[in-house]
C-alpha cells in the first residue's frame, strides 16, 4: 500500500507537469525562452515536462523516480538523499529549482544536441515510471520497458529537436516549480527557501493518493491537457 501511494503521488506530479506546460506554455513571452515556441515544441515539451515535474523527489530512494532506470536511480536517489538532508529538503526549494534550470541551460549551452538528448531520455523515463506506462510488480520487469520505451521516444524527439532547444532548461526549472506547488498544498509543506528550514503549506490535501486526487484531480488535469494541445494544433483559429 505504501509503494502504491508513492507511485499515485508520482503520477500526480506527472500529470500536473504535463498539463501546466501543455496550459501555460505557449503563453510564455518569446523574449524569455529567445524563441518562439511552435506547436511541435509544445508538444514534445509536454511529454518532457511530466519527467521535469518528479525531479525534486531525486531525494527520496522509495519514491517513483527510484524506480525509473533500476540500480542507476536506486543509487542515485539514495546518494541525493543522503547530501541534501533527506526527503523534503534542499530538492525542494525554489534554490533547487534555479540550479536545475541553470544547471540544463549550462549543458545545453555548452554540450548542445548530445545533452538535450540525454535530458530527453531521462524526462521520458521518469514520466513513463510515473504514468505506468509499464507492466506491473517491480525490478527489471517493470523498468526495462521503461528503458525501451524511453529510448524509441528519444530517437523519435530527435528527428525535431534544435542543436540548441533554448526552451528546455526552462521546462526542466517549470517542472521542478510544478511539482513544489503540488507539495505545497500538502500537510508537510515544502522548504521553499532553503537552506532557511521554515517550511511553507497551504494543506489543501490532506493524503496524497486519496479519491478525489485519484478519480477527480488527475482525470481533469489528464482531460485539460488534451484539451489543451487539441486547441493548440487542432482547433480552427
């Protein structure tokens, strides 16, 4: 029961970061992302930002994003864990937020189309663990068709992404924002200015995976997010 309900709160955080991006996206002021975004890019965008959106749970070794590539993220979220105070702490600050954006603007910038290829993967990983887009039970049976998964995604990305997507390092910080809001509105609250340990809540959810967030919260934000790609790509203008 307790994987469950860490696996439902994952896929919350996924399906919220889809669809803030899906809904906010081509809002953003192109003088911002120095791009205009296209359809294409809100779309891929899209699928990227439900990975972006478990990022800060990097600290938590049970979480879903443990999961995701095996014995690579077991290690990697323990070792997270373990240097940022434990679940809940520094991965979950506006701080945070700025590095990972920073820190993929860097490597965009810098290493170009072989980074945002490496993000590419690891954000459809992350939303396909999140989303169970896997068979059920665990270990190598349920993240190696992650892995496959994620990889033919990744080639299929890479026929349209830019040398430079400038607009992926501000989904990768959009995401990570997303999934503080969410645990924002939790009884724990998040510590949005660390390495100050006050935490900050409005607890509008009272258990994560409980009904309404389960059978009413995420089928709206899943509806919202088609709806929302629909009037981007579909709808007459």
């Amino acid at each position: 029961m307790l994987l469950a309900s860490r696996l439902v709160l994952g896929h919350s955080h996924a399906i919220s970061g889809a669809f803030a991006w899906a809904a906010l996206a081509p809002t953003l002021p192109p003088i911002w992302l120095h791009t205009t975004l296209s359809a294409h890019d809100v779309i891929v965008g899209t699928a990227l930002a439900a990975g972006a959106a478990l990022i800060p749970d990097l600290d938590h070794h049970g979480g879903t994003i443990a999961n995701a590539l095996g014995p690579v993220t077991k290690v990697l979220t323990r070792f997270v864990e373990r240097v940022s105070g434990g679940h809940r702490h520094a991965t979950h600050s506006l701080l945070f937020a700025a590095a990972a954006g920073g820190g993929s603007w860097a490597g965009v910038h810098y290493l170009g189309r072989y980074f945002a290829v490496g993000v590419t993967f690891v954000l459809l990983a992350l939303a396909g663990i999140a989303l169970h887009l896997h068979p059920g039970g665990d270990g190598v049976r349920a993240w190696g068709p992650v892995v496959i998964a994620a990889t033919l995604g990744t080639a299929m990305i890479d026929q349209w992404l830019p040398d430079e997507p400038v607009w992926l390092p501000w989904l990768v910080g959009f995401g990570c924002l997303v999934h503080l809001a969410g645990d924002f509105m939790t009884e724990r609250g998040v510590p949005l200015l660390w390495p100050i340990k006050m935490r900050f809540e409005i607890p509008l959810i009272s258990r994560t995976g409980n009904r309404v967030e389960v059978w009413v919260v995420s089928p709206l934000m899943s509806v919202g997010t088609v709806a929302a790609l629909y009037v981007l790509t579909i709808a007459p203008r």
